[in-house]
C-alpha cells in the first residue's frame, strides 16, 4: 500500500489528517495552512482515494497498523495528533487502538465508525447483499429510487439522499464508493477498549457535530463520549458538507481569543 500525501507547515507538532468519503488531502488544507504554526500536518489520499495507489482490495486494522507504523519510521515521528471528518473516523480510531500510547491530541468531525450504521452492515457484510448493493450503484434509476422509498418510510433524512446523489453522480464515483465500503467493511472497533486506552492514556480528545448534520447526527457519538472522562463535545452550526470548514473557523476564532 502506497498512500499519497502532502506535508504543510514548520512546527515540531505532528498532525495526521484523514479526510471523508469522496475527498482527497485537499478535505484539510484550510486547516492545515490556518495552523501551520501549530502543527506540521500530513494529509493523506485515504485508500481508493485521490492519487494512492494499492494492490489491495480490503483494508484490515493489521495491514492499516503495518502501513503508519512504516510511515512514522520513515519520517522519524514519535509523538502526534490526529484529525479526521466522517469515513476518516474509521482510520482515526484504528490509529488510536494501535497507537495510543503515542497520540497526544485527537480531534474528530462528525466520526464515522464509533456507531454501526445498519444499513453499512447489510450491504457490506455478505457476499449477495455485495453484490445487490454494487448493481444499485451502477443503475442510478434504482438508487434513486430505492433512496426515494427509504425516504418515504423515514428510514433516512431527505438531505442524506440529497448527499447520497453526490456522491454518485459519475461512473467513477460509484467505483471509489462500492471499493471503499467493501475495502474498509473489517474497520469495527471496540469502543469500550477505544475509551479506556483514551482515558488511560490521557489523550485530549475533541469531537465536533455539525447540528444540521443528518448523515451523522450528534446520537452517533454518545457510545464514546459517555465513556470518556474529559472528551469535549463540540455543535457547530454546520451540515455535514460545512464542517471542516466551520470547525476550522471556530478553531481558528477560539485560538485568536486565548491569544490575545
């Protein structure tokens, strides 16, 4: 596994940035160049995303713990933090189950991972629900109007489909989501051991909600943080396509604040 980067900033802080479905490193540029005086950050092309390349369909938590226990080698990193929006929650928590012990600082927007979306795990975690799921990408006619009819039954939030149509509105983008929820499907944590290496490591932890948020609401969280001892959880006036961006403004004003 080969994952493509870009290294912004000239601090002795390191930073791990993992972004969202559909995105590449660019997901946290902004934030990057914002604190670029705080943090030396590395934001990676996750798996099947911008330019990375693999030779491999399925991303385990061992050959995810192979591949950034080489990266840190390689780039003489001890000690860092970590920040992540949506599927990026995924290799946040499966770097703070194999690395804790190394984490100092964890800020995750709108995680996913921490609650197991039924759906995810219905259409990932046979082979022919596999296989319907692959076909219904590939037919738009009958995603839409499957997302339609799960609409009609309240199943999911009208902005989720809205979101959803995004996501795969090009041939290629159908590709990049089917190997992505395939590749990642063994990514599943523990989030009672997750909370206990958090708090016995003391590692400061921040999670930000976007409060108009219907892909990853605020309940999505809770297994976590009512386990965690000093975790702050953070609303942010944000979809979930807005909250990079308003994080790293809230971020951004707050810092100005303790400063002046």
């Amino acid at each position: 596994m080969n994952l493509h980067y870009q290294t912004i900033g000239k601090s002795d802080k390191i930073l791990l940035a993992f972004h969202g479905m559909g995105q590449d490193f660019s997901c946290f540029q902004k934030f990057a160049q914002t604190f670029n005086n705080q943090y030396t950050t590395y934001l990676f092309d996750l798996p099947f995303h911008g330019k990375s390349s693999l030779n491999r369909t399925i991303i385990t938590k061992e050959i995810w713990k192979e591949y950034l226990n080489k990266f840190l080698q390689e780039n003489q990193i001890q000690k860092f933090s970590i920040i992540s929006f949506s599927m990026g929650g995924r290799f946040a928590l499966a770097t703070l189950e194999a690395f804790s012990e190394r984490i100092e600082n964890v800020y995750l927007l709108a995680p996913d991972g921490i609650t197991e979306n039924l759906f995810y795990f219905g259409a990932t975690r046979f082979s022919f629900t596999r296989n319907i799921f692959k076909k219904v990408l590939e037919n738009n006619h009958k995603f839409h109007g499957f997302g339609s009819f799960l609409v009609r039954m309240g199943i999911v939030h009208e902005s989720v489909l809205k979101f959803a149509k995004i996501m795969v509105d090009a041939p290629v983008k159908h590709e990049q989501l089917y190997k992505s929820w395939i590749g990642f499907r063994y990514l599943k944590f523990d989030i009672k051991k997750i909370s206990q290496l958090i708090n016995n490591q003391g590692i400061n932890i921040k999670i930000f909600m976007g409060k108009y948020d219907k892909l990853l609401t605020i309940h999505h969280v809770f297994p976590l943080t009512k386990r965690l001892k000093d975790a702050e959880l953070i609303i942010i006036e944000a979809t979930h396509g807005k909250l990079v961006e308003k994080t790293t403004a809230y971020l951004a004003e707050s810092l100005l604040i303790v400063v002046s």
